[in-house]
C-alpha cells in the first residue's frame, strides 16, 4: 500500500543564497533533509531573488500572492494582526552599517485589483524599518495560501513568521510546529522589545508543538514564556555537508593565529575574546589573534584593544565574505566562540569541518552535541586563555580536537535533525487525532 | 626697524594604500602612488608653482628687500622627485635668488623627537643633506614637526649645532608676553627661538576666506594697518603656516594671491617693516626674554599640544608599536625596509587616528580621506604588522649569520655528543648519509658550505624521510640547539673522515 506524502507549509523569512543570518541556512538544511525522507515541502518566503534552487524546492514568493479581501476572514484576521505600532525599528540580524543601506530601499506597499477584489503586498524580505509591518503583511498572504493549498502540518522558523503560522493554521485548522532558532533574550540579552516578544509569546501559545535548537533554548521559552515543558521538542541544528578543504598557511608566516568569528555584538561575547588575548600574549607574545566580522561593539573593542597595547597582535579584518571566511579557517589554529548566550552556533561547526581545534562556551547550545572541543564558560577568560596557550602549546590535544572534531562534525547531518523533524509532525498529528 | 619672517611649511605625506588583513605577508607595496601622485600634481597646479612664481616675482621686482623661508619634509621632495619634478626646478629658482633660506626638519616629518633621540638626528641629518644637495645651503635654523617644541627637544636640537628654532608663541607659555621678541630657551640659552604670531599667521591661513569673519574680507592694505599698530617695542612678526594656505586651503578666488602680491609693495611703503629669513632674524635681533616649556607645544588646535597626533588610545597603541622596532630596524640595512621606516613615521599617519571631533574637527576631516579614525588605525596596523614580518626576517637571517659564526665553538661541544651518539646508534648514522646522498633534493643539506640563508631553506627540502631516519641527529639538535642541518654537516663530516680512517 502506498503511503500519503506528509505534506507541510513551512514559512520562513530568508533562503539561499539570499541570506544575512544562520536562519536561512538551517532551513534550506532542514528541508533538504525532509525531502530526502519523502516529506514534500512548500516552503514560502517574502520575496524570491531569483537565485533560489526551484528545481529542488516548492517555493511560495508572498510577492506574487493576490489575497481576496472580499470576505469576512479577511477583515477579522487583518483586525487580530494589526494591533501592532507599525513603526518600531527591530532590525534582528543586521549590522548598524547594512541597516544604512536597508532602510533606503525598505518600502512596504500595496497594488489592489477592485475587479477581482485581490490585493498584493510588496515585500522587502529584508530587516528594514517597515519590519513589523511586512510581518503582518506576510500574515495576511499566509490566510491565503492556507486556504488555496491543501496540507498536514504548518511549520513557522522564528518571530517573523509566526503570526503567519498562526493565521494559516486558523484558517486550515491543521496543527501548528513553531520552530524556535533565536529568542528575543538572544538578540537583546535583557534589553527585550516588547513587540517582538509578545508576537513570540503569541506563537508559542498557539503552536502545538514547539521545536527548540537547544536544551538551553528550551530552557528559556519554559522559564522566559511560560511555555509548558511537554510541549517543547528539542532537535539540534546540523551542518550542510562539504568537501573538506585544507588550505595553505599562507599568510603572517610561522605565526599562530587565534580566530574569532562572527558578529561583534553583545550576545556573541567578543569582549570576552579580547580579555583573554591579552591574558594570552603575556604568556605567548608570538600569537596574534583576528576577529572577523561587524556590528555594535566594533569599534568599542578597537578602542579597547588599543588600550589594551596589543594592536600588533590583535586584527580586525571586518566582514567577510565567504571565500574570505574559508581563507581564514585556514589560516586559524585555534576557533574561539566565546557566546555569552547562543541557542545554537553554527560557525564552530565550520571551524571544526576545515580541521581547525575549538573552543566554544557553556552557554552556547553547540555544547550539547559536540565532544571534540574544548568548553568553558563565556565569562572565565582566565579559563579561556589557559585553553588558547595550551591548544598553542601542545600540538597533540590541537591535533586529536581536529581529527576528531572533524569526524564528529561529518556525523552532524541535517539527513538525520529532519527525521527527528518529521517525527515531531506525525506524533503531533497522532496526538491530535 | 621691525622685521617680518615669512616661513612656510611644505609637507606631503605617503600616504597609505588600503591595506587589508589579507594582503598582510603577500604585499610589502604600502603606498597609494595613484593617490600621492593625483594629489601632488593637483596641489602643485594649485598652489605650489603658482606660488612661487609669484614669489619669484616679488623677489625681482624688490631686489632683495622681499625675502621668504621654507621647510619643506623629505617625504614631499622625494615626491617633487618621483611626481612633480618642475616643482622642485622652481623651488631651485627661489633657491638661487639668495632671498630664500630653507630651514632643517626630520625627514620623515615625524614625531621622533618624542621618543627617539638617536632616530631623531638621522632623520634630521638626512635631511639638512638633502636640502644642501638640493638648494646648495646648509640648513642653520630648526624648525620641528608641527613646531612641535619643549625644553628637551630644544636641548637635543642644540645638540646638533643648531643655534636658532623656530615654534608656536603659545599662550600658555607665553602667559601676558608677546610673541613679537626674540626668546631663548631658558636652560639652552645658547638655543634662540622665533616665535609665531598665531593670530596674524592665522588670519592669513585659516580666516582669510571666512566670510563670517568680521574682518573679511581682509585686505593688504587692512593688514598693513594692523601691522603698524603694533606697540613700538616689539621687533619681529613671524608669520608661518602651511604653504599649502596658498591656493590650495585659501582657493585662488578668495583673492589670497592678489593679497600677496600687493602686501610687500604696501610693507615696504606705509611701514617701518622689513623682511627678513630666520638666520637674519637671529643674528639680528636681540634676545629679549626666555622661555620654558616642559611639556611639548604644537601649533595645531585650540590646545597647542600633541593631541592631535597622540593621547588616544588608537594613536598610542600604534605610536609605541611602530617605536618598539626601531631597535631591529636600526640593525637591517635593506635600503627599501629603511625608506618604509621612514615613511610609516611620518606624523599624518597618526593624525588620520585623531578621534576630537568637536572645536578643530573641521580642520582635521579636510586633512583625512579615510573615513573615520579607527579605519586609519585598523589600515595602518596591518601595514605595520607586514612591516614587523619583514623586520624579523631580516633579523632571524642576521642572528643566523652571527650563529654560523659561532661554529667552531659549537663544533668543540658537539664532538663529544657526536661521539657518544655514534657509540649509541652507529646504525642510523650510516643510514642519514647513505639516504642523504642519492637523491638531488638532500644535495644542499649535504654541500659542505650552506649560507645562512640557504639553511631555511635546506631545512625544508630534506625529505621526510631522511629526517625520520635521522632521529638521534635530532636529538643532537636538541641538546646542543644548533640548525639542524648544520648538524647533519658535522655528522657527515665526521662520518666522512671515520671512512678515510
């Protein structure tokens, strides 16, 4: 007998290759593994740039979508959704010099066809000032595709999505995964925007199951939004499969380089790094440290590097694109993700994938999954540092972390977070039938 | 007779080429020729040739009563060299005229003077021989980077011979006296100094075309007024400033060029003023007063201190980084690592790094194409990095020379080792010389004589395996801590004479 193909709606906010944070990446990891286990999989996102594999994946582009006004449900979802303040200013993923260039072409609008009573919104896709308003929008456009596509299961992927999930599965009645990646305490440490985290607590609510990328995470929507423990599954993210690529040591010759990569923003604990390099080069005056990336703290710690009086050894290359992020693991001995608050972490997997030893945080939901490196907490910079000099110092542990990393890295497969994805939905369904 | 000296400032700085992390190791070219070409030619267009074209003029035409003196840095005459080679000629004109002293500074136009009391004087030195190779006249007065300027700098410049200085008549070391005296240093007294009148020098160069001000617009005539109300006791106005104030700060339109051609003819006429060069100025006058500066002065900003160049964190931490390998850098002779040297001293560098935005900060984004401070620190970092890279490879090669020096001295400790191994380990000895010899790679390990710099690179060619084989060779290393394959060649000798036996 053959079985029905599960069939899901998934709405997300970013896809390759147009992305700005790990959250486009995740879900082109994921759906690629559910498809791989026969789950088919219609996945909508704000605006398609062209670039996306459509021979692979179903897409939705909400662009495209003429949603009929002319109905009751319509005006009583518009009026659930829209009790927002349309402009507050949440930009989750993006640094202060991209928001410069977004807010120009942010510019959310309508084209309203009276023959047919449809309307179509325009979206941005983007993080821009009018952010609040395409999330409602996007909303809007959910009821539509819910009501013209037949499906088990609607799967959201963080706050952006999720009063779409929400509208979609009032209007289908199917059951509601809210995947979590990122919390608003994440972005914002405790500084929340009460916007955002009412939409969270809003989709949690409604969802009947929850999928957190991390015990840690689990932990915050449980203590943080009062979400009920049964109802939150954990399943970790895993890395999209690659050739491994050893490049040549070719710059700052015979020098060991410790490597931070990421955004430079409160969360990812950057100041942390800086503490423990200088603890590091007292001891180890040859090493030099480089911290790649952007954001709000940037400049703080350039001061605070000088100050430090070790601009010599500590190097800010600033954001780099993905060849040149290559380039880097390349030349690192030592990847450092010192997170002060991480649902999960995805860059010491690639650290760990170009045969580089890692140091990763307690606080970092990557630690639940990984053996092969070394874990200290954020805040201990003497621990830090010791770790640094000793990888440094002992080319064997170095040695063993990277073999080993590697392997365990190979074993993280998106193939295998997507079965236990595709579990969540039937024993969702099972509980609701 | 009163007496006006006219000295201006001629600097260009190399400037630095966008230098990212990843070129740190690959590229050792730190200039923006593009740039510093582009700008030279412009500013020579704009001011320098006009300029002194008028000044030549002026010269003739007063036959000797009109007299101007010039500090130009090394790191704007190499460009006159590299770019603007008619600049120079006419600088040479002005030269030949008599009227034109030209004043000593540091070559690179740094801030060595600070820190540095023996690089300080190389660059000084290097510089007053370019200027006699030059302009054939051997520089008698100092004047130092942005007329930066302290006790101890004034006894270091003494030091040198020099007998006059020129820098900034601040207020705050002047306190209630006039600038318009010849002063000396207080504990030098043999160190006379020349003051600048800031607030004539600076109607000329920062106010002229402010038509806020109100006095604008200025006038020859107006300024010769203000010149004569000058109290009778006073000797001397000394007005410098950038030369670059003329049709490159202050435009051409702003009429600062019909400004000085007419200003001579008006001076010499309504006043009781002369001109006259630094040394005449000097010589001339009487010393009238002594002053004591402890902590530097500049002539830049409100503050007339070195803030402008030093004092933030950035600036600091890049100013000491590049100082700490002057030790290293004073033992290479590489003629392109010493120039680098030079040019990577010049102050602009750390100017560009100058985070107060508020009362000059105007003055200071017209001097600065990057775009904030910390993209100049963060640029001139990774140069700096490259250029420690080069500085110890230079190094490691000359301390390896000095150990293979050292040979016959390490051979006495090593024959006995040598010996005591081969009781040990016969076996592998035969084997490293017997492995070592066919194939061509481990040729130069085994060559009698390697120089220290094929020793690197001998080192990197043996193969593997002849390392692996050669393990108690290793373990001689260790105990004795000479090159490896310096090793190997003792071994081998020794083998080699056991074999004569």
């Amino acid at each position: 007998m053959k079985k029905n193909k599960l069939k899901v709606l998934m709405f997300g906010w970013e896809f390759p290759p147009q992305i700005s944070g790990g959250l486009g990446t995740a879900c082109y990891g994921l759906v690629s593994g559910l498809i791989q286990h026969n789950v088919d999989v219609l996945f909508v996102v704000p605006k398609l740039y062209g670039k996306e594999d459509k021979s692979k994946f179903r897409f939705v582009d909400a662009n495209q979508v003429a949603v009929n006004f002319d109905n009751p449900s319509f005006n009583e979802n518009l009026k659930k959704i829209s009790y927002l303040e349309i402009n507050s200013r949440i930009i989750p993923y993006v640094s202060p010099e991209e928001f410069a260039t977004i807010t120009d072409e942010t510019f959310s609008d309508v084209t309203i066809d009276n023959k047919a009573k449809t309307l179509k919104y325009t979206f941005t896709g983007k993080y821009g000032k009018d952010l609040i308003k395409e999330v409602q929008q996007y909303a809007m456009v959910a009821m539509q595709i819910a009501k013209d596509n037949e499906v088990d299961v609607i799967h959201a992927h963080d706050w952006l999505t999720y009063q779409a999930g929400i509208v979609a599965k009032e209007v289908s009645g199917k059951p509601l995964i809210v995947h979590v990646h990122a919390t608003e305490f994440d972005r914002s440490g405790e500084h929340v925007n009460q916007d955002v985290y009412n939409i969270e607590r809003a989709g949690f609510h409604a969802a009947d199951t929850i999928i957190a990328v991390s015990r840690l995470t689990r932990r915050i929507l449980i203590d943080r939004y009062d979400v009920p423990p049964h109802k939150v599954v954990v399943v970790h993210n895993a890395v999209i499969p690659r050739s491994k690529v050893i490049y040549k040591k070719e710059n700052l010759l015979d020098k060991q380089i410790v490597t931070f990569l990421g955004r430079i923003t409160f969360q990812k604990g950057p100041d942390y790094f800086v503490e423990a390099a200088r603890k590091v080069i007292n001891e180890m005056p040859d090493v030099h440290f480089v911290m790649a990336g952007n954001g709000d703290m940037y400049l703080k710690l350039v001061e605070r590097v000088a100050e430090l009086r070790m601009s010599s050894r500590f190097h800010f290359t600033g954001f780099l694109n993905s060849a040149e992020t290559d380039k880097m693991y390349g030349m690192t001995n030592v990847y450092v993700m010192p997170s002060v608050s991480e649902p999960f972490g995805i860059t010491p997997l690639e650290a760990m994938r170009s045969g580089v030893p890692v140091i990763i945080s307690n606080q970092s939901g990557v630690a639940e999954v990984l053996k092969y490196v070394i874990k200290v907490d954020f805040w201990d910079t003497n621990i830090l540092a010791d770790s640094i000099c000793g990888l440094l110092k002992y080319p064997k542990i170095s040695k063993t972390l990277a073999e080993e990393g590697y392997k365990e890295v190979e074993g993280l497969k998106w193939e295998y977070a997507a079965l236990r994805v595709k579990e969540v939905y039937q024993e969702t369904l099972k509980q609701l039938s | 007779m009163k007496k006006i000296c006219f000295y201006f400032q001629v600097h260009q700085p190399m400037r630095l080429k966008s230098y990212r992390f990843f070129d740190i190791s690959k590229d050792h070219n730190y200039f923006d020729e593009e740039a510093n070409r582009r700008i030279m030619r412009k500013v020579a267009d704009k001011c320098y040739l006009p300029m002194n074209q008028l000044l030549l003029d002026l010269i003739y035409e007063f036959k000797g009563e009109f007299k101007v003196s010039f500090s130009i840095s090394g790191t704007a005459l190499d460009q006159f060299e590299m770019y603007a080679q008619d600049v120079l000629d006419s600088f040479k004109r002005l030269a030949d005229t008599g009227c034109v002293e030209f004043l000593a500074e540091t070559y690179a136009h740094s801030l060595s003077a600070l820190v540095s009391p023996e690089e300080f004087k190389n660059q000084v030195e290097r510089q007053a021989k370019k200027i006699e190779s030059l302009f054939g006249q051997k520089p008698k007065v100092f004047r130092n980077t942005e007329l930066i300027y302290s006790n101890h700098i004034g006894w270091l410049v003494n030091q040198m011979g020099y007998k006059t200085m020129v820098t900034e008549g601040a207020d705050k070391v002047l306190e209630w006296r006039s600038p318009n005296y010849l002063y000396q240093n207080q504990h030098v007294p043999e160190l006379k100094l020349l003051l600048k009148n800031y607030k004539l020098s600076d109607d000329l160069a920062f106010r002229f075309s402010q038509s806020s001000w109100g006095e604008w617009p200025l006038t020859a005539d107006k300024y010769v007024d203000w010149l004569n109300s000058i109290s009778w006791t006073e000797e001397i106005v000394n007005l410098f400033m950038d030369y670059e104030t003329f049709g490159e700060h202050q435009w051409v339109e702003t009429g600062i060029f019909d400004f000085m051609y007419h200003l001579p003819r008006l001076v010499l006429e309504r006043s009781e003023f002369r001109f006259c060069t630094p040394s005449e100025a000097s010589e001339q006058l009487q010393v009238r007063g002594s002053i004591s500066v402890d902590n530097p002065i500049s002539w830049a900003d409100e503050e007339r201190d070195l803030s402008a160049w030093l004092g933030n964190h950035i600036q600091d931490d890049a100013f000491e980084s590049l100082y700490r390998l002057e030790s290293k850098v004073k033992r290479i002779s590489d003629k392109q690592l010493q120039q680098d040297w030079l040019y990577l001293q010049t102050s602009d560098h750390f100017y560009y790094m100058c985070t107060k935005f508020f009362a000059d900060g105007d003055v200071h984004k017209y001097f600065n194409h990057y775009n904030t401070p910390y993209e100049a620190f963060i640029n001139y970092m990774n140069v700096l990095t490259d250029f420690e890279e080069r500085v110890n490879k230079h190094i490691a090669q000359l301390d390896g020379r000095t150990k293979l020096q050292a040979v016959p001295e390490l051979k006495k400790i090593a024959k006995p080792i040598a010996k005591s191994l081969a009781k040990v380990a016969p076996k592998a000895k035969i084997s490293v010389k017997s492995k070592a010899k066919p194939t061509a790679k481990a040729k130069p390990a085994a060559k009698a004589k390697p120089t220290a710099k094929e020793i690197p690179l001998a080192k990197k060619k043996l193969p593997a395996k002849v390392v692996a084989k050669a393990k108690p060779v290793a373990k001689l290393k260790k105990v004795v801590k000479v090159k490896p394959v310096a090793k190997s060649k003792t071994v081998a000798k020794k083998a080699a004479v056991k074999k004569k036996k």
